[in-house]
C-alpha cells in the first residue's frame, strides 16, 4: 500500500479561504442576492439569536442552518463546521462582545477616575 497526499483536502484555512486571511461574503455564493440577503437578513437575525446566549459562547452550526434555512428555505445551503457560513457568523458575532466588554471596562475605568479627581482625594499629600 503506497501512502499519497490527497491534493483536493485543504491543509490550512487560508487556502480554505482562497488564500484570504478570513472569509467574505463571496465564499457564500457568487450571487449577490445571496451575499445581500446575508448581510441584510441573516446577519440580524444571528445577532438577535446571540444576544440569548452567554457573551463568550458563540452560535453553534444547528442555530446558524435553522438562520440560513429561514432566510434562503430550508436545504438550499448547508452550514458546515469549517465553512463560510458558520465562519462569517462568528466573525460578525464574537468582535461585537469583545469591543462592547472593553469598552464598558473603560467607562466604568473613566467614570471612577472622574469621581476620583471630583473629590479631591488625589490632592491630598
């Protein structure tokens, strides 16, 4: 039995990307009524369906066909583990948490330090 490297297998997600760093709407379909319809109904409806999960957790590949399943009808476009659909969601969805916990850390981090220097307390010696 002779072992070869099967060439049709990706080895790395950027050639799964067609050599992009991460996937674009283009990976879906080269029909733009897709590609809009991606942006213009499942991209809110995945936002709505992730504000009901913990902020770390991310949609799994059921929650995301059921989404693509409304929004194209149900079997015209299979999620995959290692596909786009699944890819795109989770960049559109995880960042969002990501900036809104950093960014109420430093509010939180600018309002104590206002009230700090409103005291008076660092002018004491």
């Amino acid at each position: 039995m002779k072992v070869e490297e099967n060439p049709t297998v990706p080895r790395k997600l950027k050639e799964m990307h067609d050599g992009n760093e991460k996937w674009k709407l283009k990976h879906l379909s080269n029909d733009t009524n897709v590609q809009a319809l991606f942006t213009e109904k499942v991209a809110p409806l995945a936002h709505k369906k992730a504000a009901t999960l913990d902020p770390w957790s991310n949609l799994n590949i059921d929650e995301v066909q059921a989404i693509v399943d409304q929004v194209y009808g149900a079997g015209k476009f299979e999620v995959k583990e290692d596909g786009p659909w699944l890819g795109l969601v989770c960049i559109m969805v995880q960042p969002k948490f990501i900036y809104l916990t950093l960014d109420s850390g430093h509010c939180s981090f600018a309002r104590l330090a206002k009230q700090y220097c409103e005291q008076g307390i660092g002018n004491r010696r």
